[in-house]
C-alpha cells in the first residue's frame, strides 16, 4: 500500500498541481481522496483598510466529509498580495460546507462611510462559503 504524503505538494502556483479550486458561492462535487483548494486574495491595499487579514483560515462543517490536509511549505508561495490557500481531502460521502467568515475588523471599516475611500472596490469583501459533496460509490 503506498503512503501518502504527510503534505500536499504544490508546482509554484497558488494551487496545488492535483485539486480542484473552488469558488465563493459556489457548489462542487468531488469523489472521496480528491482535494478541493480554498483561495483567499486581500485585495490590494486601500486607504484605511484594517492591516489584519479578512478572513480567518476556512472551516469544514463536516470533517468526515472534506478534512483539512496541510500544503507543503516548499517551495513557497510568493505573491505581490497577501494570499492564503487551504487544502481539503475528501475522506467520506455526504456533504460539507467550507467557510471563511469576514472579520469583525473588516465588516466595521465596510460598514462604516468615512472610512471607505471613494476607490474601494464596488463589490464589497465577502464572507466565504461554498458546498462540497462527495457521493457513495
């Protein structure tokens, strides 16, 4: 039987070279021992944003269904903004929900008129959630 790696590997891009991406919003199904990768990018910087990082690291709701598997750290990722990327291994069937909320900080600086430069993004940052389903076989 071989072993698995205590790490996934990652080719120098932000996703790993053997998993699927998945977006705010969105819902994906994967077979179980597929991986499902979570990208968060802090927008670049504006004005008075808080220095904090938007999101905390993204949760499943079901780790019988998609558990957190951890990236190798070589060779590391290197970007112009701050990213972080979270992998996840689809280890049963049912169903999970990956989320990320917004953080307190940057839910009262969006909030708040005075603090939000007239060229902030129109779209405002968004907490993170998606749907993943793994099906029996």
């Amino acid at each position: 039987m071989p072993s698995r790696a205590s790490c996934l590997p990652r080719d120098g891009h932000s996703v790993g070279p053997a998993g699927r991406d998945i977006a705010n919003g969105t819902s994906l199904t994967v077979n179980k021992g597929e991986v499902v990768y979570v990208e968060l990018i802090e927008p670049e910087e504006i004005g008075t944003a808080p220095s904090s990082f938007p999101w905390p690291t993204p949760r499943s709701s079901n780790t019988k269904v998609l558990m957190q598997a951890p990236i190798c750290k070589n060779p590391p990722l290197i970007t112009s903004v701050a990213v972080t990327v979270t992998a996840f291994r689809a280890v049963g069937a049912g169903a999970a929900t990956v989320t990320a909320p917004l953080s307190r900080a940057w839910q009262k600086w969006q909030t708040n008129p005075h603090q939000v430069p007239p060229d902030a993004p129109q779209q405002p940052i968004q907490s993170f959630s998606a749907n993943v389903t793994v099906p029996r076989k």
